[in-house]
C-alpha cells in the first residue's frame, strides 16, 4: 500500500522514491494473493485492519505506471491516491480524502531550493505537496473512481 503523501512534504525526493518501491512491492505482491478479492491481474482488493484497499496498478505503453489505490476506513472516510512514476524523471499524482461529502485533496509537486556547504552549493529537489482546488479535487477523484470502477473495484 502507498504512503499518504502528505508525509513527504518538504521531503528529500529520494524518500518517496524508495517509499513507493515498497508500497509498489506490497501491491504487486497482494495481486493475486489468497486475501485479494479481485481475480484481474494487476488489480488488488483486500481488507486490512486500516480498511478495505482497492489498488489498480497500470503500465502504460510509455514505460510508465500509474498506480491508482483507495483506502476506505471503518469510520466511512476514504483517501484515494493517484501516482504517476516515469520511467526516468519525477513522480506527479494527488491524494484526496473523503469523509462525509466533504473533500480535501493534496497535490504532489517538485521545489528546487539551493544546498549549502562550506565552499559550495548546489540545487537539491523536494517533493511537497500544496492544496488542490475544488474543481480539481472533483476531476481527479471522477477520474480515479473511473479506473477503479473500470477494473472491477465497488464505488
């Protein structure tokens, strides 16, 4: 399962880099499991103590994957995560919670600040997250239940 993104603000990007390698490890592992409730390759639902887990994991003709997973909580709140990782390059995607109609989303993104040390300085790459809009926050998560639905996964 991924990480909530918001834990990577401000974040080295090597931190999420090696944190979505074993969310990725996990997923890839759960498909096809004896505990996954979808028999698609490529798609996992199962039940964990945080809740049930829907993930669809996506490899795109570019050499790309796009990893597309909703978490619902007993208490009825979902997070639904979408992550975009290129073959070479930085990662993009968002992450949207859901609790009583309302929704709050975060939006992966890249700063580049400058590194200093003694004698020299050099650029040095972080993820944060920033705030997404509404309309935003509605698209994305429209497009995220369209690929779950989509492989088989309840709305």
């Amino acid at each position: 399962m991924l990480s909530r993104l918001e834990v990577f603000h401000k974040q080295p990007v090597q931190r999420l880099v090696e944190s979505v390698q074993r969310g990725r490890n996990a997923l890839h592992s759960l498909d096809g499991a004896s505990a996954d409730k979808n028999a698609s390759r490529g798609v996992v639902s199962v039940a964990s103590p945080s809740g049930k887990l829907d993930a669809v994991l996506l490899s795109n003709p570019d050499g790309s994957e796009t990893i597309v997973q909703r978490l619902r909580k007993p208490d009825g709140s979902a997070i639904t995560t979408w992550l975009e990782i290129p073959p070479k390059g930085l990662y993009r995607g968002f992450e949207i919670e859901s609790r009583g109609g309302q929704t709050s989303g975060l939006q992966l993104d890249v700063e580049e600040r400058m590194h200093h040390e003694l004698f020299a300085s050099w650029p040095q790459s972080f993820y944060v997250t920033r705030p997404m809009h509404q309309d935003n926050r509605e698209s994305g998560l429209a497009r995220a239940e369209f690929i779950l639905s989509g492989h088989g996964c309840q709305i």
